[in-house]
C-alpha cells in the first residue's frame, strides 16, 4: 500500500484517498515570465512521477497544475512589481504576450523531459471572478479587512480561531521577526498580514474591477481558488516545492480554512530543492540554468549538452525529498548511468528464450513496487534495475539462460516501472531525444567536412578525379560548395 510523507504530519501516512478509486491533486505551476530552469524540471518530475505512479495503481487522476500569470509580485511578501508585468514593460509587449510565449516555451521543455500533461491547466487571470467571490467569502467570515481599496487576510483573528503556521512550523512571533518591512505595509494591521486584493497602481497594466477596487488578486488567492473550483471543497493532494511552504502554501490553508470553515487539503507534498554549491537554483538567486541551456550546453557551469533524459534520470536518482546539488560531474555521471539502462533495456529486447532459467533474476517487481510505495522511492527503483541489467548482461553474454516466461515478466517490469513509471525514454524512444539528434547534426557536419578536406587534399596533389567527384556527388545530393582563399563552405 502507499505511503506517503506529509508535510502537516511530518511523518509517512498510508494513501487513503476521499473517494474510492478517484484521486484529485494540486500543484503549484510555474509563473510564466521566464524560461523554465533546472529548479523548476524538480516539482515538475516529482508529481509527474506520482500522477504516473497512481494511475498505475489504477486511480482515475484529475491533476490540476496552475499557470501563473498575474499576482505574483517581485517579492513574495505583497510587495514590488507584477513579475509578468515588469517583463512585459521591459520588452515592450503586451502582459498576455510575455504569458503565452513562456507557457508555450514551459510546454516544449516540459514535454522533452516526458513530463505529462496535467489534467487540467488554469491560469490565474482567467479566475478573477472566482477569485473575488473567494475574497468576499472570507470578508464576510471576518477574516479580513479593507485598507484603501485593498483587501488583507487579518492573520490575527484568524490565528484566534486556526493554527496559523502549522504547516511551515513557524508561530507569529518567528513570523514578525521574518517579515521585512516594505512599502505599503502601513495599509496593514500587522506586517505579517498577506494580500487577498491589491488595488492596482496608476501605472498597473493588469487590474480588474472588483467590489473594493480597480486591482488584482494576492499570489496565494489563486491556488486556493482553482484547487477547491476543479477538486471539490476538500481534495487529496497538493504539491509543491518546499520554498512555496512559507508563505504561500500556510497563506493557502488560511485562505481555505477562513473561506470554507475547514481545511481542503489531506496530503501536504513538498519535494526539497536543487543546490548549486550548497546554494538554492533560483532567479531571484540569479544562480540557475535554464533547461535549454542544459539541451544546448550553452552555460559557463556546463562541460557539453545534456539530454532532456539525462535531466530526468539525474533528478530522479535522489528521493524527491532529498536536496540535490548540480554540477555538470555529476551530470555525466547520470548521463553514463542512464546509458547503462539504456543499453540493458536493448539487450532485454534482444534475448531469446531458453529452456530454463540460469541466472538470479530477483524478485523485481515486489522490489520496484515496495520502494514506490515507501514515499516514492525512485533511487531505489534504479537500483533494483540495475541490479536487473547486471542479469540481463550476462544472458546477453550466454553465460546463462531464461525462460520465455521469465523473460515475459522480466520485460513487462522494465516497462510499467522504467518507462510508464520512472518516465524514461529508453530504446527506440530515444530518437525523440533533442539532445541525440544535435549530436547526430553534429556528427554529419563533421562527415560533410571530412569530404570536403578530402577534396582540398586532392586538389593540391592535383588529382582532378578525385576532386570532381567529391564536388559532382555532393551538388547531387543538394550541397551547395563554394571554394573559397581558406577552403571551402558549404550549405545544404
Ligand atoms: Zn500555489
């Protein structure tokens, strides 16, 4: 059975979810004004790895990740510029422009890493009236207050009444001395008090009019919304990244709580973060690698170019709540790694049965399934399967033998649990890899100019034959070649 870690109860509980056979889960998507980095492929593998995980098991998933596209200020405390906004500002186009090209830009590097689409994928700025009737419930529970055309959850009051913090662990007191003293705090009560609504600036091109202003939702206001509108008023699962724990995930639960009278969510998720020297990967750290720097290799931290594979198999050696530090070594090291599975799983397919079965094939599937089911153990499913490659390399070798049975079973485990599982694009698969087909551009670039050095060569010891039918063959073929005072170029 299934066991989960969860973050309110700080220990592993079995999964039970509210309705039989049915799974609802929430996670907090990306803001969309940049390109997606290595932090972000974390949470994203992470529940992709549970979504796939559960639907094994049979479940009927509704999987909602959400867009965010308006709210999310500079700092996460209320304050700053819209960071949608500001982009837009920067490069002169329009708020929704900046959204689109970065969702669109998510979406590509998203479904690289074999990352599944989520059941349903609602932005923010297409819930405003959602979110203000969500606003107004929690107004009307006396949760809140107004202050100039803004709307702040009075954390106080409803401290009074709930457990304000119990999520991160934090008390108020640890909270005021966290809280930095911004602008526009003395429209609060308390500093620590957070943003239901803004009112928008003059110069604020994202605002939407509301009961108690001309303005936007607060960041937390929209996951409270669009969890409880497509998963129901209490649901089982919500993820995220353990930075979004404090504030936005207990701003979350005090929305919900002070809105609804209860709670929404069963299972709290939080996959820890990827470091870079010890440091968190993040743009406000300005210390990340976007994904396709990593396809390209184009970065100062990175030997070469790693395939979207690559990415996947290195974060899902680390449990997900375990932290990850990047280097481009131990990259290489996944990269040798998953070349290792990748050649097990060709051979698997290439072995022909025998009579009997020679050789210690294990007990795989209990061993894959015991260690997903113990908080979604991925290293430990890579182990198990390495320890299967190391059998499957020596039938490949005929230094022993399996049954037809056997290898029946021994294929259906590697591709429920490596490919429909773990999500790794193994065997023919692998053509889809972006980072396989630069490296074969690159590979045909350097035969093109082999030739053409050949030719080079033969002109100077004036072999015209050779020379010719180099230049004949290849114009043929659709190059164009052009002597030049160095050599030669060449264009397809
Ligand atoms: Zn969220």
């Amino acid at each position: 059975m299934l066991q989960i870690y969860n973050t309110l109860s700080r220990q592993k509980e079995y999964f039970r979810p509210l309705h039989e056979g049915r799974v609802g889960m929430y996670v907090c998507g990306p803001t969309v004004y940049g390109d997606a980095h290595l932090g972000h492929a974390r949470p994203a593998i992470t529940f992709d790895l549970l979504f796939r995980y559960l639907q094994f098991l049979g479940y009927k998933v509704r999987y909602v990740r959400n867009i965010t596209d308006v709210g999310h200020l500079e700092h996460d405390a209320d304050e700053g510029e819209d960071k949608i906004a500001k982009k837009a500002r920067l490069e002169q186009l329009e708020p929704m422009e900046v959204v689109q090209y970065y969702t669109n830009r998510y979406h590509h590097d998203m479904e690289a890493l074999n990352v599944l689409p989520p059941s349903i994928e609602p932005h923010a700025s297409g819930h405003i009236i959602e979110q203000i009737a969500f606003v107004q419930r929690i107004l009307d529970h006396g949760y809140a207050y107004i202050s100039n055309g803004s709307v702040y959850m009075d954390v106080e009051k409803y401290a009074k009444d709930f457990p304000y913090g119990k999520l991160s662990g934090r008390n108020l007191e640890d909270i005021v001395t966290d809280t930095r003293e911004l602008d526009g705090q003395d429209e609060k009560k308390h500093s620590y008090d957070f943003a239901l609504w803004k009112k928008a600036a003059p110069e604020h091109i994202m605002h939407w009019p509301s009961p108690w202003s001309e303005g936007f939702p607060g960041w937390h206001m929209e996951c409270s919304t669009m969890g409880t509108k497509y998963l129901g008023e209490e649901f089982d699962i919500h993820g995220g990244g353990m930075d979004l724990m404090f504030p936005h995930h207990e701003a979350e639960i005090a929305q919900s709580c002070a809105a609804l009278g209860h709670e929404s969510v069963h299972y709290w998720m939080h996959n820890n973060m990827i470091t870079i020297a010890g440091k968190k990967m993040g743009k406000s750290y300005n210390n990340f690698i976007t994904l396709q720097q990593f396809f390209n290799g184009d970065h100062h931290l990175l030997t070469k170019p790693f395939s979207p594979m690559t990415i996947r198999f290195f974060i899902l050696m680390a449990h997900y709540r375990s932290t990850v530090d990047f280097s481009s070594e131990a990259l290489e090291a996944a990269e040798k790694g998953f070349a290792r599975l990748q050649e097990a799983y060709t051979r698997l397919q290439k072995i022909q049965p025998a009579d009997k079965t020679t050789v210690e094939i294990g007990d795989l599937r209990n061993k894959c399934q015991d260690a997903m089911d113990d908080d979604l153990n991925s290293p430990m499913v890579l182990q198990a399967l390495f320890d299967s490659a190391r059998a499957i390399n020596t039938i490949y070798d005929q230094k022993a033998s399996i049954s037809s049975e056997d290898l029946d079973e021994l294929r259906k485990v590697w591709k429920d649990y490596a490919i429909d599982i773990l999500g790794l694009r193994l065997g023919d698969e692998m053509a889809n890899d972006k980072s396989q087909m630069s490296n074969k551009m690159s590979a045909f670039n350097g035969a093109v100019d082999l030739l053409l050095d050949i030719r080079l060569d033969a002109k100077r010891n004036k072999d015209w034959a050779t020379s010719d039918k180099i230049r004949n063959n290849l114009t043929e073929l659709g190059f164009q070649i052009k002597d030049t005072k160095d050599g030669y170029e060449w264009t397809l």
